[in-house]
C-alpha cells in the first residue's frame, strides 16, 4: 500500500502528557512503522492551503491512502485536496483520520479512537473502508456540519490561537459574547425543489454527520453515508439566549432533533439566504457570508474506520 500522511504540528494533541518536547512527524513515522508502513511519506504542514495542496499530491502519484493527522480542520484541508483530485468516489485514495485535535468531531462520529493516537494510525492504515458523503457550500467541501448564523458568528470570533491556548473552551467563550449582541435575521430556506421557507432563525444547521460540538448528537436519522443532509432550523424566541440554553439543553440529552423551537427537515440541495450578511461555518472553520448554496455528493470519499465497530451503509434514499 503506498500511504502518504499529512500531520500538522500545531494541533492540540501534541501538548498533552506523553508527546509534548516530541516531534510530531517522528512520532507519526514510529506509529506508521508499528502499522507496517516504514516508508510512508509524510508531509508537514499547518495551513489549509498546505493540507489540500498536500493531498492533491498524494492523489497525483498515485497513494491509496492519506492520512490527515490533526484537528477537523486539517482533516477538512484534506477532505478539500481528495475532492479537488479529479477522480470519483471509488478511485480516489482512502481517507485515514489520526484526530489530534481539540474537537475530533468527525473522528468521534466514526468511532475512531481519540485518546490513543497509535491506534488511530493502525485504523487508518488497516481499518474497514467506509463510504463517505461530502457536502459543498459555495463550493468549499466539508465532511460534517455547515452552520449559517450563530455558529458562524462564533467560529469568526475564535482565533487559531485562542482553540490553541484553550480547546473547546475557545469556542463557548465567544458563543457568550456573540450571544449578548446577536442580531435578528430573517432567513429564507429553500430545499431541494420546494418553495422558499422564511424563518426567524438564530441558526441553521446543514448536517451529514451525527455529531455535532464535538460529544453532541444531532438525530437518529443522521448519517454520513445516505445521500442526505439532515437541516436543522433553531427557531429564535424573544429572548436569544432562552433560545440558545433550550437548545442547548436538548443537545445534551439527545432530544435536539425533536425540541420545542427545532424545525426538521430532509434535503440533498439547501439554500440559505438573508437580507443581511450572515456568517456560516464548515467543520468548525469561518467559511463566508450567506447566501449560501449547499449541495450532496454521495458516497464522494472512502474512510478507514475500525474494523470492530463498523455500521454498514444504508442504502441512499
């Protein structure tokens, strides 16, 4: 198997116990060689420019395995090289996930192991393959969630600095601030052929993954491999943070997808537009301003997970 890795040196993981003072990419080199694969090419790189360009190389000469090695972010850099590679779903490498991150939400929604980073490299090497949808919004890939409004006001505030100085705590300091003076929107929603919907809505999330902040789960019905999205509408009341702590505590108790003020719906195709200038996300990263088309490509990728926890697909609805 030729297997390219692509490791970024910034990520959370490298700063607990065990592996700070260490070199990343000799750590990753140590766990490829335990997998069985001495001779990997490994690429270093902390930027999303790096990642996909990283990617794309790797698909040019002719890898059947990549392997993104960080947090969703550089798992996303990835994602964006394979689907920029010019083949299709069947032919293009196998994606393999090492989460060194600070959230790992797509590593956690396919059960890849978090805490102990040699095993993740063993899956990624010799896990099941699984297919994989991959969404677009304005024509930037993402593996999981795009989030238009409040969780994109929040990933705009939050700097690479701040999710390396606190983790996920970055993220629900700026969810306070934004919350104390997040204006009102109204949306328009249209999906698939359908007519157009308007909402006042403080948040709209576009799901392909059931995970969603990292522990959270958004529905039963949302997978990562039937063709769907799973679009979520948090409807906004008088006051946003009763919104938001409601909400919030419907996620917590996986009731989110059913919770007073939660419109759900299913859709391949989604557009999201407004009158005012409202950001949106993808992955956990600032991605623009809506309006926003998102489209579905099904069974896009193919992603090695562990071998005793494998779901098979359903079929595509």
């Amino acid at each position: 198997m030729r297997v390219w890795a692509v490791v970024n040196p910034d990520a959370g993981a490298w700063r607990r116990p065990g592996l700070m003072r260490r070199d990343p990419v000799e750590l990753v080199r140590t766990w490829l060689a335990a997998a069985g694969q001495p001779d990997a090419c490994i690429r270093r790189t902390n930027s999303a420019c790096g990642g996909m360009q990283a990617a794309r190389d790797a698909a040019a000469a002719g890898a059947e395995c990549v392997i993104a090695v960080g947090g969703d972010g550089a798992i996303n850099s990835v994602v964006q090289g394979l689907m920029q590679s010019g083949a299709d779903g069947a032919s293009r490498p196998i994606l393999g996930i090492v989460p060194a991150g600070s959230a790992n939400v797509l590593a956690r929604s396919l059960n890849i192991p978090i805490r102990h980073l040699a095993s993740a490299v063993s899956v990624a090497v010799h896990g099941i393959p699984r297919s994989l949808d991959v969404g677009s919004a304005n024509g930037v890939h993402f593996a999981l969630v795009a989030g238009i409004g409040f969780d994109g006001a929040i990933t705009r505030r939050v700097s690479r600095h701040a999710k390396r100085r606190f983790g996920e705590m970055a993220y629900a300091m700026a969810a306070t601030q934004v919350a104390l003076a997040y204006p009102r929107h109204k949306v328009t929603l249209t999906l698939d052929a359908d007519n157009p919907r308007q909402f006042d809505a403080y948040l709209i999330l576009v799901a392909n993954g059931s995970r969603y902040a990292g522990r959270f789960h958004l529905g039963p019905t949302v997978r990562s491999d039937d063709g769907m999205f799973d679009v979520f509408v948090c409807l906004r009341r008088r006051l946003i943070l009763w919104s938001i702590l409601t909400h919030g505590f419907a996620l917590a108790s996986r009731r989110f997808h059913s919770a007073p003020g939660v419109r759900h719906f299913r859709a391949r195709r989604v557009f999201v537009a407004s009158a005012d200038a409202i950001p949106f996300e993808l992955d956990g990263d600032a991605a623009g301003e809506a309006p926003v088309l998102i489209t579905m490509a099904p069974h896009a990728l193919r992603v090695n997970t562990p071998r005793s926890q494998y779901d098979p697909p359903r079929q595509s609805v």
